[in-house]
C-alpha cells in the first residue's frame, strides 16, 4: 500500500505539518517520490522513505495522480506489483484507469509527458471550499473558486504555482437507505 507520498509544495504555506498524515498516507515535501508498505509499482517513480507524519484533522486524501505516456503499460507494471486495476474510463478526454493502493490512485494518459510523472494529490476536507479558497488566497495563494468536480455532487478547487498539482474536494456523499 501506498505508505508515503513527496511533492515539491510548501505544505507549511498551506497550513499543514510537514509530513502530516491523512488516511494511511504521509504526506511530505521533497522531491517528487513514493514509499509503498509493500511492493512497490515499477513504473519509474522515484522511491521515498517511509515517514510518519502529524495527523491533519479533518482532512483525508482522495487520490493521487500519476500521469503516464502508455496507460496500458502502466496499468501492466501497476497489475505485476499485486495491484489490480479497479476501472478504466475517459476524463476529459483522456485514458485513465484507478487502483485502490490504500489510497486511490489515478492514472492518467497525457501524451505531454515523456516518463511517468507523480503529478500531483487530491485532498478532502469538511470545511466549505469556498472558506478553504479565500484564506489561503489570503495568504498569497492562487486559488480558483470552487467548481463542480468529475464526481457528480462534489467540488473542487486547485492551488496554482504550487510546484505539483494539489487539488482539495469536498467529501463524498454517504448514501444512506430510507426506511
């Protein structure tokens, strides 16, 4: 399972620890890297320690984006390392597929890259984007207004110039049975 995750983005800018924890992944700044629990894809990332992080309350990721030139040979060196793809789609226009790593993991075909790249992160929170949006924006950060986000019934925001993709959504809705 996904274990830690490294992005070149000032965390401390955004208000966390640096690494902080959310759902079973420590999040850190750094050079772009990954540590895994146990076997790693060998997809080309490169390889993060495993850290331990303060617990981001409220927050949890919803997944992390890996962007790749061949979706299909990506999806092969994921499924060799015992992690079996969960769906593939078209977002936007292009080829993703996801897999469950503890985390979600979203892997996107962008024919702008050359090698995989870990793009980026997508968090959650409770707090109302829009109230997320304007104090970071607040503090000097490009923020865009909250959007409807792929997920029907869910928002979405991105932090521009961060130094890696870093999107916050809101939470996912809970369905619950009448009666």
């Amino acid at each position: 399972m996904l274990a830690t995750l490294r992005l070149p983005v000032d965390w401390h800018g955004l208000g966390f620890p640096d690494p902080f924890s959310v759902g079973r992944v420590t999040v850190c700044s750094g050079d772009r890297g990954w540590a895994w629990t146990d076997r790693a894809p060998d997809v080309g990332v490169a390889t993060a320690p495993i850290v331990d992080g303060l617990p981001a309350s409220n927050w949890d990721i919803d997944h992390v984006v890996l962007l790749v030139p061949d979706l299909d040979h990506a999806v092969e060196l994921i499924e060799a390392a015992d992690h079996p793809v969960r769906r593939r789609v078209e977002v936007r226009g292009r080829r993703t597929a996801f897999f469950l790593v503890g985390t979600l993991l979203e892997v996107v075909e962008e024919e702008s890259v050359d090698r995989p790249l870990l793009w980026g992160v997508a968090l959650e929170t409770v707090t109302p984007l829009s109230e997320l949006a304007a104090r970071w924006r607040s503090t000097g950060h490009d923020v865009t207004e909250p959007r409807p986000a792929f997920q029907e019934g869910r928002e979405i925001i991105t932090v521009g110039h961060s130094g890696a993709g870093v999107a916050v959504m809101s939470p996912r809705k809970v369905e619950t049975k009448a009666g």
